[in-house]
C-alpha cells in the first residue's frame, strides 16, 4: 500500500475516525484506525464494536491496499508533520510515514484482524440540515441519565418522528428535557433510542452549518448518519422509552417572565456557595414583580431580587440549581417564559410553539 | 468595618494575595486571606508561612477594622459579582457583601487568629525592571530539582549579586540553566537560595512592564520583593549553593549553530513515540553540514536531517529529548550555537555575552 495525501486534509479525516477510537478497551484490535484505499480515496474507520465512523479523504493511491495501525501513535504523528505532502507506504509489517525530510517506522497489522462496521439496511431515512441536528442534541443531551443497567432508555435520547415533526426527548428522573423542528418532507413515523455516547461523538462530527445535510437511516437495530464523507453507525438501545406526553400537563397556575441572563447570572453567583456535587435547595420566592432567589449553605446566605412579569397566584418554590443552570444555558431566547403548578409539581420552561420545553422537578426546602 | 471598593479593583488585589493561600494546609486559619484598612486603602494580606504575600487597592473606608475571610470563597464572590461598586460590611462574625441587589453573607473571623508576616531589615537591596526579572526566572526555574530534604538547595534558585551582575542558576543534577544582567547600579554583593515555590509565584505576580520596577531586598533568612501595591516576602533556603562554575568549562571540540525552531520541532515530534515519562536516548548525529536527529522507541522509530552550521570535529551524542527541549522552549534567538565537548560531557547553549547558558548531560546510547 503506498498514498499520497496532503497532510490537513489526513489529519482532519483522522480526528474524525478516531471518535470511534474508545478511550479504554480489553480488545487491543480497537485502539486502531483502519486504513484502506477505495478509488481515489483513502477511507479511515473507527470502530468500538457500538459506535463506528467511516470518512475518506481524498489523494493519490499509488499501490491498493488496507491495513491496521494505532490510533493515538499514527494520529500524532501526522498532527505534528509540517503542513505538506504525507507519504504513507507500507509493507505487511511496518508503515514508513515521510514529509518533507522526515521519517517515521511504526508497525502496522493485517486489516483482516479488524471488526467490520455491519451492514444495515437503508429503506428508512429522514434528511435535515446538519445544524438542526447538532443544536437539537447539544440542547438536550446534558439530561441523559447517568450509565445504568435498569434504566438503560435513559441513557440515550428519544428520536421520534411523527406527521413530520422530528422530536429529540432527553429524561433523568429529575428533569426533561425536549426540542421539535418541522421537516420538510414526509419520511414516515419513527421511534429509536439513541445512546448518549453516540450523540455525544456526533456534535463533534456535525459541520455546524446550514446548508450541510445529514441523512439519517432508521434500522431495527441501527440508526446510521450519512454526511458528505462520513457516516456514523450506531447500535440503538433496545426497549420501550417512557411515556413522555404523560408526565407534561399543560396547566399552570403562575407564568413568570424574566429575563434568561439576569437569571442564570443570579443562580450562577448563588452556586458558589455550594461544594462540587453539594445539592441545597435554590429557592424562587415569587411575590408581585419581583423573584427572589435564595441559597444558603454551610459557607452563607445568598439573597437577589431580580424583576419579572407574573401571571397568576404568587408561588415560593425551590429547586436543584444544576438542573435549572443546565436548561437555561441552552435556551437561546433573551426572555422565558417559566409555568409552574404548585410547590411539588415540575416547573416547565417553554416557547409558544413548544419548540422547546424543558421540564424540572422541585425540591423539598425548609426557608427560616 | 465597612468599605467600599470597584469590583475590578478589590479582584485584581484578591487574585495577587491568593497567591500565598496553600492549596493544602492542616492549619484551618491559612485558608484565609486577611482584610484591614489601613488610610484609605483596603489591604489584603495572605500568607502561608514561607510565603506571605501583602497588596493594597484603593477604596473608600467608612469604618475601619480588620478581620479573616475564608479566601477561596470570597473571592469567587467578588469574581461572580456584577462590574459595580462593592459594600462590604461586618461585625465580628459575619459578613455582608453587596452589590447591586445582590446580597451575601458569610462567616468571618477575628485578625488576631492570623500569623503576621514577619519584619525584616530593609538595609541591602537591589532594583531592576519586573520585565527583566520575570524573564529571568521563567527561563530557567523549569530546571529546579525536584522536592527534597537532601538537595533542599535544588529546589530553590541562587540569586547572585557580583560587580553590578545579577545572576539567577537553577540546577537539577542532569542540567544547569542560567541567566544573567548588568544591574544599573552597584547594590553590593549578595549571595541567596530562593525557593522555587515563591518564584513560581513571583511569575504570576510580576507585571512583565519593562518600566514598572521591583526592589529586592535581601535580609538573614528572608526576601522581598517590594512592587507598587504589593509586596512578596520569602523564606529563603538555608546552606550553601553548588559550586556552579567549576561545573562549566568554555572548552569545547564541536559548535554547532542551527536554527532553533526547526530543532525544537523535530524533538517535539520524535517524543510523541515517547510514553509519558519514558526515557529514551534522543540522538544527534552530526556530520558536515547535517544534524541526523533519531529516537527509537517500541512504539516505531523517527529520524529526521537538519541543515546546520559546525565548527570542529563530527559528534554523535545523545540526549533526554525533554531536557533538550525545556531549554530550547526559553531562547528568544532565532538561530543557536551548541557546544560540545565530547560524548560523555554536558553540551552548552550559550550566546557570545553569555547572558544565557544551559548545560544539558548527554545519556548513553546504543545505535543499531
């Protein structure tokens, strides 16, 4: 196998194959990128038996062929190449890798010792662009559950689609979190679960940009994103996922409007008095146009006022300030809208068109 | 007590008085920074009892006084608070920090608990640019030794004053870096260790101005620097220094003058064979015109050519590739001259005035 490629456009293949590269593994096949030529292109996988991710870059293929060769070794190598011409050329054993006046031997094994990414079948498929998608996950995913055996659906995210609405759910059992976009065409119903860990890597893969489309191809137990030169194959989680629509009620008692910084800023300052991981109750006294938000700790007392516009009865009610930090981080409007119920039920932080909602339970608290 | 200080202002004097605050103490009151007014300025004193580090900000005192605060926590307040003016007020357990509408209250404790920094003789003294001395010790406190009560001269720096020279040495038992500048004045002759923990901190208080200045002044056990607002004074390390100059000899058979930035990438891309903390023999094979620079490692081997300059015999010599580096990393030159003796002696990086000069030991080596 000999190839030519310009050393930015390797290395930028390598940084996204290797997001299938697991960080710990008993399977010492896995620590390896595999590397084999495909017309005119050199294509690079990655692979953790889950999760793997196939892109190609374009170069010269002076001799075919397709070998193995470690990941960490082989992509800091390439990263620490002056920016010109790689030659990669190898033989059954050893891969010598030139540029310019620089050589490198390292070992390479046979591409037959490496898993092949499965088959799937692609007659299910929606399309949207590929900043849809990365906003909808990085806006939900932080409410996944922590890795669990028993509540393995929490663990991932609901990608439903339905009369032409793609919905993405994230839960914990403290908190919901849920964004919705139109499509632009019918592509029929679907329901997987997605892992964390998959949706985790794919915002590092998706462009960002508008114009740049991902297809999604839905399979019994495989969800695959096709982008321009890659794709990104997952295993879904088996099982039902929960009956969100149940547990959110669209009545409200009080409909508080504030501004979303002055908010955040203020829960913000208040967390300071917390230990890491520490849970005190952060309570929100509501009382005509003006929110108080309170903390105390065993370090001391915090007291704002901030102001706002209410609807409804005045309300007293607090909760885990991570939780509510988390939500308004990723909401991107100036002014919220927050509808609460009572002191025990969730407080819900919405859009008109539920374009997002953001669903947090209470805590109990004690205000002397 | 009761004053008030521009947010910006009283943070920029926290952030210099954290300095002297231990990461890790059993002594529960060095956690704290000490406040006090004293005119109308507001000063913060921190101290960890071989270092003490005392700064004043400007502020407006309506009552005077003084007390302890717990340091981590006040001064994430002060960092969370919005760019305004604070009020600080307290009596003598508690107290209350405004800003705004915003409101915390916190434990505070009597000033008698806290270790006054000790009072040392202002007789022998010595001033240059905070510029000049930052430069200094940054180029070469990364060679200290590490800690140890049979070296305990390896962990600080000599700071020498003789005939108006002024010049900083850090060893190790593998490297010498060294620096030295003309003084402006004759300030006498003085001869300390510093420790290299004060020093580390120096860095990141001096202001790297070349006109704003720093006394330094030089007592029996201790050290100040003495700038604007702030003042750092040091234990200094007991005994006596290494006999420095018996370690270096101006002889050499080989120079070499090669441009520095080429020669330190090449090291920096051979040690990604390197596992973190191996040692493996980096080695220079100089011929003609040529630098042949080679590591091999179980992980692959590199070698690359350099074009260089040589004066004097061809040499092969090998080296600890980080040492190699951590020297290279601190000349500001563009193109360099090693100098070696041969295979079993220290190579020097110096300039003509030698106003720098680092000695590196070579390590054997075996080229297959």
């Amino acid at each position: 196998m000999k190839i030519l490629c310009e050393k930015n456009e390797l290395l930028s293949g390598i940084n996204i194959a290797l997001r299938a590269i697991p960080s710990k593994t008993t399977m010492e096949i896995l620590d390896c990128l595999k590397i084999k030529t495909e017309g005119d292109s050199i294509v690079l996988i990655g692979n953790d038996m889950s999760l793997g991710i196939e892109t190609r870059v374009k170069g010269t293929i002076v001799e075919e062929g397709s070998l193995v060769v470690n990941a960490k070794i082989f992509s800091e190598i390439i990263r620490k190449m002056p920016d010109s011409e790689i030659v990669f050329e190898a033989n059954e054993t050893t891969a010598n890798i030139k540029c310019e006046k620089i050589n490198f031997d390292i070992a390479v094994r046979s591409a037959m010792d490496y898993p092949d990414l499965p088959t799937i079948e692609k007659n299910n498929y929606a399309e949207m662009s590929q900043l849809t998608l990365k906003d909808m996950i990085r806006q939900t995913v932080f409410s996944i559950g922590p890795d669990s055996d028993q509540m393995k659906a929490m663990t991932g995210e609901l990608f439903e689609i339905k009369d032409r609405t793609f919905r993405i759910v994230a839960l914990d059992g403290h908190r919901i979190s849920l964004r919705k976009v139109e499509l632009n065409e019918d592509y029929g119903n679907q329901k997987v679960i997605v892992p964390g860990k998959t949706l985790n890597e794919l915002l590092k893969i998706l462009s960002g940009e508008l114009e740049d489309k991902v297809k999604i191809f839905f399979s019994q137990n495989h969800i695959l994103f096709e982008m321009d030169n890659t794709i990104v194959l997952s295993r879904l989680i088996e099982g039902e996922y929960y009956q969100v629509d149940r547990m959110i009620s669209p009545d409200y008692e009080t409909l508080v409007k504030i501004n979303k910084r002055e908010i955040s800023d203020s829960i913000d300052r208040a967390t300071l008095l917390l230990k890491e991981n520490e849970k005190k109750p952060l309570i929100f006294n509501m009382q005509d146009n003006e929110m108080e938000v309170k903390l105390k700790t065993p370090f001391g007392k915090f007291e704002e006022k901030l102001l706002m516009e209410k609807e409804g009865s005045d309300i007293k009610i607090a909760f885990n300030p991570k939780f509510m930090l988390d939500a308004l981080k990723v909401v991107d409007d100036e002014s919220i809208n927050i509808y609460f119920m009572n002191t025990k039920s969730p407080c819900v932080i919405k859009d008109k068109n539920e374009t997002y909602m953001y669903l947090i339970l209470p805590v109990n608290f004690n205000d002397d």
